[in-house]
C-alpha cells in the first residue's frame, strides 16, 4: 500500500473514532459536496441541450436562406415565411 492508500486510512480511521458532531458535520459537508456537484453537472448538461437545439434552429434558419439564394440567383420566385423575418438584403 502506498502512502497515499495509508494515509486515507488513518484519516478514516479518525474519522470514525471522531464524536457524534464532529461525524454529522463532516457528513453534512459530504453531503453538500455531492449536492453542488451533481447540481453543476446538471445545470451543465441542460445547457448544452439548450445550445444544441439553439444551433439547430439556426442551422435550419441559415439553410433556408441558403436555399433562397440559390433560387433567386436561379431567376425563381421566392416566398418565405419565417417565424422572425429576415432582411431581403440578407438574401441578395
């Protein structure tokens, strides 16, 4: 065993023959611990799904201006209908 592998017994060790206080605060701060850690990871995983979904709708958003383009400098018509409107000189 390591240093460090004795080390974390002896800290065990004392921890364990500590008084019923000094356990229910150190369990008390391993608990808080864990909460702000799984708190963190779930404020980071919703906000990649919210940057996901972002990015996919203006992908959709720059494919259809894409699109419009292409029909344009093709002499078609053009009809759009977006939910926020965009400039005709984004599409010239």
């Amino acid at each position: 065993m390591n240093e460090s592998g004795i080390k974390k017994v002896i800290d065990t060790l004392e921890f364990l023959s500590q008084d019923r206080e000094a356990r229910r605060l150190y369990e008390e701060r391993q608990k808080y611990l864990h909460d702000e850690a799984s708190m963190i990871e779930w404020a980071t995983e919703k906000g990649i799904a919210k940057g996901i979904e972002k990015g996919l709708v203006e992908g959709e958003k720059s494919k259809a201006i894409e699109i419009a383009k292409n029909m344009l400098s093709l002499g078609l018509e053009v009809t759009i209908n977006l939910q926020r409107p965009v400039a005709c000189r984004s599409l010239r």
